[in-house]
C-alpha cells in the first residue's frame, strides 16, 4: 500500500519512520549488529525476496543508514556497513526489544540485554543527558523547536522564553499584572497528535 512520504514532515518522529519505520528496514538493521554485511548474509538470515532486499538496501543507503562498499571486482560484489547514523540507532532497538519482550511475550524473553561484565540482566531506560533524569511524563515533554513552522506551532506547545519571576520579597504584597499573558505564547496542553507520554 502507497502512503504519502514523510521525508519533509517537521516531525522527526515522521521523518525517522521514513527511513526505518518500514519492517523489513528494522530486521536489517538488527542482522547488520549482530554482523551480517553481505547482500547472501541478509538474503539467508531474512528469507526476505532477493529484489525486494535490494530494493531496501539501496534506500538504507541512500538515507545515510548503511555505507556501500565493494569487496569483489571479479564479479562485482559489494558489503553494507552501518554509518554512524546506524550505529546510533542500536538504543533504539534495544528498547524496541525490552518493550517487546515486558508485553509481547508471555512465555518469557528469548533474548534480552545483560550487562557484559557481570550477566545481570539490563532494563533500557531513557535519561535527559543534562540532568540524569529519566525522561518521562509530565516532568518532561515535547514542545515546538526553533525551526517549527506554523503548522507545527498550531499543534505543539511553545516553552516561554522567559526565566520564571522571582518570589515576592516577604511582607510585601504582590503587584498585579498591567498587561495579560502574551497571547502568541500558548498554554503548555498536551499535543492533539501525540500520545501525552512521548
């Protein structure tokens, strides 16, 4: 089935799922980390139809997710490599696979994350890198960046731009406001198009 493309979107979420949100581009990347680099490697690990894979390796590498590399001339034959853009999206699997494994899978994990040093099993959690606080709603959400459009600014909260107001000094009464809020600033709501918890 034919969808619109979502390459231009101001959504990084739509702009990633352009690139990766396909099936099949996933379990590549998933084949790619645990060491498939060869069009027969991919082909035999999938079981997925030889034009089709083409088809999918191809566009990986055209949206910078996999680097095209000849390894034979006689014939031509050539390896996929993950890019650093690849690369960056191993936490993004393996939290695809702690959320598959805690409700898709009732008879217990198949494979799972340990720490590498002792086997203790690992749980993926999502942290703000500034502050070390795991990123979770309402403490954190998503609002309009400097590059929104106005599309993008009619569905998505803006964060004031300025400091909060310092506390009324005690024993004095606080003035009252000479204009109201700026109405171009809106309410911090959740997002009509997105889930309240991303």
């Amino acid at each position: 089935m034919q969808h619109n493309s979502f390459g231009d979107s101001q959504c990084p979420i739509a702009r990633s799922l352009e690139r990766v949100g396909e099936c099949w581009n996933i379990l590549i990347l998933r084949e790619a980390f645990l060491g498939a680099q060869r069009f027969d490697e991919f082909h035999k690990k999938l079981g997925i139809a030889p034009n089709m894979l083409s088809r999918r390796l191809r566009a990986m590498v055209e949206h910078g997710l996999l680097e095209k590399r000849p390894y034979s001339t006689r014939p031509v034959r050539h390896e996929y490599l993950l890019t650093q853009a690849g690369r960056d999206f191993r936490p993004v699997l393996w939290a695809l696979m702690a959320w598959g494994n805690r409700y898709f899978a009732p008879e217990g994990p198949a494979v799972h994350i340990v720490n590498s040093a002792t086997g203790v099993p690992a749980d993926p959690l999502l942290i703000d890198r500034a502050s070390g606080q795991p990123l979770a709603f309402p403490a954190f959400r998503v609002v309009a960046g400097p590059a929104a459009d106005s599309h993008t600014l009619a569905v998505h909260p803006v964060w004031p731009a300025t400091t909060p107001a310092p506390a009324p000094v005690p024993g004095t009464e606080p003035q009252p406001a000479d204009t109201d809020a700026d109405p171009r600033v809106p309410a911090l709501e959740g997002c009509p198009h997105d889930q309240p918890d991303l």
